[in-house]
C-alpha cells in the first residue's frame, strides 16, 4: 500500500459525522403478512433489525413482496416510545410525533413479486425502545406479531422474510449473523484479554492454492475451504450467515509491496484461473441452495496499483509496470469475477484501497475507471460486482472529528497540511460513500454498497486526542487533532500504536454494507528482517522498524513494530497493542 503523489488541482470536500458506537446488539425481527388484497400490494414481510447502544440505535428494515409488483413504496409505523430519527439511508423519512414514514428513493422504487428492499435509519430515544409491531405498506395494513423465537429454523416459523437459500438480497450483512473462523477466534482467545473479541467476525484467506484444501499453515491450521464452509452451515443452524473469504493470489501479486508477494509469477494467469479460482468456483457451487450468503473480496493492493505505482509517477515500480503492460491485474480480477459471479450465493466486492492511496483527484475518478474496465473483462460485467471494500488491512481512521477539510487554519487550508496533503478525504467513510458515488457514475449498479474493514483503524489509547491542535499553524491543528497516529499515511506495515476498530456492524451508514473486520487482528503484515518461507512472500523494508523510507511514504520512517513473522503468521505483539488501543474501547 501507497500513497502517491498529491494532486495538482485541490477542490474542497465536506466530511461527514461518525455514527454512534453500538456497544450492545439487540436482535429483533418481525414477519407480518396483509389480511386483505389491495392494488399496492397483496402481502409483505418485514424484517426489522434493531441494533440498541442506550440511548441511541441503528434499524435496518427489509420488505419482501408477496404480492403482485409496486412500483413507488411507503411504509409507515407507530413508535411505543418516544424514538426520534435522526438519518436514514436508502429510503426519506419523515417523522410526526410517533408516526414515521419510509418512502422509496429513486433506486429502488420497484419491488418485484418475491423481491426485496431495505433501507435503514439511526435514532435517538430515552426510557425504552421497543421495536415497532405493525406496519402498511402503501396504505395496506400487515397484522403480524413479533418472533418468539427469532432463532429457531423450523420453517412453520412467522420469521422474516429471508429470501430463499441462494437468492442474492441488497445487502448480505442485514438479517444475518457472520462467520466466526474458529483458527483465528482459538488464537484470539488464548492470548491475555483476547476472549473479549475471539469471537467476532473476521474474513478467510486463501493466499496460496494450497489453502484452498489446507495447507497446516500456523494461522490456517489445516482448514480448507471446504472445512470453512461446513464449519459456517454449523454456524448458521438453517439460519441466514455471511461467509467472508478473501480471494488474493493474483500473477505478480502486490507489485508495489515484498512483504505480500505470492506463489505465481506475472505471466501465470492461466495458472491463476485453472488452479486458484476455477476449484474456488468449484467448490462454492456446492454450497449455494444453502443460507450462506457467501461474500468475497476480490484481490486487494492489484488494481490501484496500476493507476498510483506506473510510470511516470514517481512512485512506480517495474512490477507494477509489468502488471499494466501484461493486464493480468485486470484478466485476474475479471476472471475471478466471472466466475464468482455466476454462484447464486455469491456477493463480489473489489478491493478499492483507501483514502490515503486512491483519495486524489488524479487517482480518485482513474481508480474508479479501471475497476469499471476490470468488471467487464474476461467474461464478467458490472452485474458480477456487488459492491466494493476500503481500507482491507489497512489503518485509517473512520472519520477525522477533529478537522474537516474546508476549514482554514492561520491562513492556510487543512488540504494544505503535510498530513492530508492535498487529499480529497481525511477518512474512510467519506471517502467510501464518495467512491460509491464515482463507482455509479462510471456504470456501476446504483444499488452498489460499500464495506469498510475497521479491523486496525481504532487509535484509541492514551494518544488518542480529545479536541483539535492548535491553531499556530495548520500542520499544529491537524497533528495535534488527527486520531491516526502514523507517522505517514503511506505506511502500512505493523503500525505501531494502532488499535482495533469500530466491531463489525451491518448497514452503519448510509451506503455502507457494513463495517466487517477483514483482515484478522494479530496475523502480521509482513516480517521485521528477512525471514526464509515457502510461501512466495518477501521481505519489505516498510516491515523494518529502522527503515528510513521511500518516494511512496514520503521519505519517512516506517513506523513498524519489531520481531514482526512472514504476513499471515501470529503477531502476539500486534495483538496486544490493538488491545490495548481500541476505540471503541473493549468492555
């Protein structure tokens, strides 16, 4: 990972506020059915997910179809309390005293016979937040009551209105519970603190061919694929789960980065297709008339690379140029796509780095027009893309509170400060929801969703600043107020002073899937000093705690914690520090 260049041409952008942390996860879900026909529609389910802090909430509502099509919807419901909205996603509402309606945006106006649409909302509420218990839909009154037993798969079960196992939904997070890799979850357990977060949801590499069957690697053990996946229909009990798995072993992967080199060389694409995704595809097909909602990041630090390390930036590499001159990136990435894609179960979201690589004008729309020329490559069309993920394995910050990009400090803009740059964005929410945004206009789904891996992006602790720097100058406010704490936003390996993130969360913003923690907390970047493998990765010296740095950090020091192992083996250090400095913190 990157930071390239700042652009030549700085325009403003305004920042959006961070959402609430969810500390506690209440689980609700109503399924409600009309008593009499009507030309809005003749039935419904809905689906209402509450996620509950104490004095705040997000919901995520689903509507199902179970009559003849709607063209323009509005459902409308009664708060018990005195529940106030406060944003909303993917639907306007409108609030009068505890009456709330939900109307359509232009994107999903039409519900299908059998289809369904969701949209979501945070509120505020004092005293006690019940979940609403009846609905209209288009003034269609749906009588229903609440699930007692919301867990239970016996199919006879008033639960909500999941699709069919295999249908695709908008959003795979909502309504489902999500993968807990039990490698991960035991290494997370076994370390002082770590039961407190060894069982969240954390993604599934197969780096290797061999980790498609397993490979006995040290974080793998000896799960393949396979055993992943019957280990998540366990899981799952009949019920809706997202199985996350990372798809990452491209032809001259990572040109920009040692640490991560892979197995295959630059002109070993058929290599790619034949023997990584093409038993991939193989293997997924089995499992989709199943509840797994299987949800794959396609091949993360490949197609940014081709617009940020080419020449004549400063910042390329000759692999990276060999990558663009061959178009294996792309024939990879469309491949895997393709076949994916045609998986029923299956939601393929593309690696869009982050904000302090891709964030720059002349970065920002370039990125967005080769992930579009990717999705129609080797067999694939847009379809295939489900939507997109930021910041995979890497450290920044959700939101910067502190400094917003159209202020001015002692005469200068904060664009112009040495930390942001010149940058578009000063964090990963603005920056994905901008991106989906770009994504669209370049022909992409309007109905695209954006994840967001929080797994390393807390930076809580002691260091954590509670208020803006001063304001001397504009680099003494933004430094003095920024929560990422690296020393440069180009560093990417082992960072120290980092913390885990917000936890994983379903629909937390508006265009955004979820916040899902992709890269597992405690497996490590990349190793500290040369260390012989047999897994194709290299040294870096970005690992290296002494290195003094490159075009692509700013000639700054590395920022790396020491006696780091190869990528992908157990960082007990890492780990540690992550706990020590997560925001939110760990209860």
């Amino acid at each position: 990972m990157s930071t390239p260049p700042r652009a030549a041409n700085p325009r403003s952008w305004a920042r959006r506020g961070l959402a609430a942390t969810s500390a506690v996860v209440l689980g609700t879900t109503l399924a409600v059915t009309t008593s009499s026909p009507a030309s809005a529609a003749t039935g419904c389910e809905v689906d209402y997910q509450l996620n509950d802090w104490g004095s705040g909430f997000t919901a995520n509502v689903e509507i199902t179809n179970l009559g003849d099509p709607v063209n323009g919807w509005t459902l409308e419901w009664d708060f018990a309390g005195n529940q106030q909205v406060t944003n909303a996603w993917n639907g306007t509402l409108t609030q009068n005293g505890q009456s709330v309606s939900a109307t359509n945006t232009g994107h999903n106006a039409a519900i299908a016979t059998d289809a369904t649409v969701a949209f979501g909302f945070q509120g505020s509420y004092s005293g006690t937040n019940e979940a609403p218990t009846e609905f209209t839909l288009n003034g269609v009154l749906c009588q229903g009551q609440v699930d007692p037993d919301p867990g239970d798969p016996d199919p006879g079960d008033p639960d909500p209105g999941d699709p069919e196992p295999g249908q695709r939904v908008d959003n795979p997070y909502v309504g489902a519970n999500v993968y807990v890799n039990p490698i991960w979850s035991a290494n997370a357990a076994a370390e002082p603190g770590g039961e407190a977060v060894a069982d969240e949801p954390t993604g599934v590499w197969l780096d290797r061919i061999s980790a498609i069957e397993g490979n006995d690697s040290p974080t793998t053990g000896s799960m393949g694929l396979r055993d992943h996946l019957d280990e998540a229909l366990e899981q799952a009990n009949g019920e809706p789960l997202v199985f996350q798995v990372v798809i990452y072993n491209l032809p001259g992967r990572d040109c920009a980065a040692l640490a991560s080199n892979g197995e295959l060389g630059p002109e070993e694409i058929g290599r790619y297709k034949n023997d990584y995704i093409d038993p991939i595809a193989d293997i997924l097909a089995d499992y989709e008339d199943t509840e797994l909602r299987i949800v794959t990041t396609v091949e993360i630090d490949s197609l940014p690379n081709l617009v940020t390390n080419v020449t004549p930036r400063e910042t390329a590499t000759d692999n990276c140029d060999q990558m663009l001159a061959n178009g294996n990136y792309v024939e990879g990435v469309g491949y895997a796509l393709a076949q994916l894609g045609a998986i029923d179960n299956v939601y393929n979201y593309v690696d869009a780095g982050h904000h302090g690589w891709i964030g720059w004008e002349n970065n920002f729309t370039a990125s967005a027009e080769l992930f579009y020329e990717a999705a129609n490559a080797a067999g694939a069309s847009p379809d295939d893309v489900h939507g997109f993920i930021a910041n995979t394995a890497n450290y920044s910050a959700l939101v910067e509170d502190n400094f917003a990009i159209g202020e001015t400090i002692a005469g200068q803009p904060v664009r112009q400060s040495s930390w942001v740059d010149w940058n578009q964005f000063t964090g990963e929410l603005d920056f994905a929801q901008a991106l989906r945004e770009e994504l669209v206009g370049q022909g992409f789904d309007s109905g695209i969703g954006m994840l967001i891996d929080t797994s390393r992006n807390g930076w809580g602790g002691p260091d954590r600043p509670d208020g803006p720097g001063p304001t001397t100058s504009v680099d003494a406010y933004v430094d003095g107020g920024r929560y990422d704490r690296r020393i440069h936003l180009g560093n990417w390996c082992n960072q120290a002073g980092a913390g885990l993130g917000e936890r994983p969360q379903a629909a937390p913003e508006p265009g955004i899937d979820a916040y899902v923690w992709m890269k597992p907390p405690g497996e490590s970047d990349g190793s500290s000093e040369p260390i012989d493998n047999d897994e194709g990765k290299g040294f870096d010296r970005m690992c290296d705690p002494t290195y003094e740095g490159n075009v692509r950090n700013g000639d700054n020091m590395s920022g790396a914690l020491p006696e780091a192992p190869v990528s992908g083996h157990w960082f007990s250090a890492q780990f540690q520090e992550l706990l020590a400095n997560a925001y939110p913190p760990i209860q």
